[in-house]
C-alpha cells in the first residue's frame, strides 16, 4: 500500500524504518509546511516496507512518501 503526502511542504522528521510494524493511526512522518507539523499516518496496521523520503526533502502533494506492506 503506498502512502502519499497530504499537503507539499518539508519532511522535518521519519518517524518509522523500513522493517517496523506500525498499527493503523500510527505517525510515520511529519511534514512541515506553513511553520505547521502535519503528521502523516498509516492507514493500516502493516510492516513499512519503505521509506521514500529523507529528513529536509522537499515534498508535493500526492508524492508517495512510503509503502506499508500488510
């Protein structure tokens, strides 16, 4: 499953690693845009499969940010 970002902005913090089970609501990373923190969730219970992003990278609405394998 592949998670997309919400709103562009800056990746300010990962919160999980690829190999880490995470449960449905879980943050797994903030994006910061407008000086606010947005917390990206999973949307399900799953194992992150992969990370696309880096801390500092420069997102846009809709880029996959991360897989979620269930």
């Amino acid at each position: 499953m592949r998670v997309q970002a919400d709103i562009a902005g800056t990746v300010c913090r990962i919160e999980a690693a690829p190999g880490q089970a995470v449960q449905e609501g879980d943050t797994v990373l903030i994006v910061e845009s407008m000086k606010m923190e947005i917390p990206i969730s999973a949307p399900a219970a799953g194992t992150v499969r992969a990370v696309h992003v880096a801390e500092g990278d420069v997102v846009q609405e809709d880029t996959v940010v991360f897989e979620i394998a269930r």
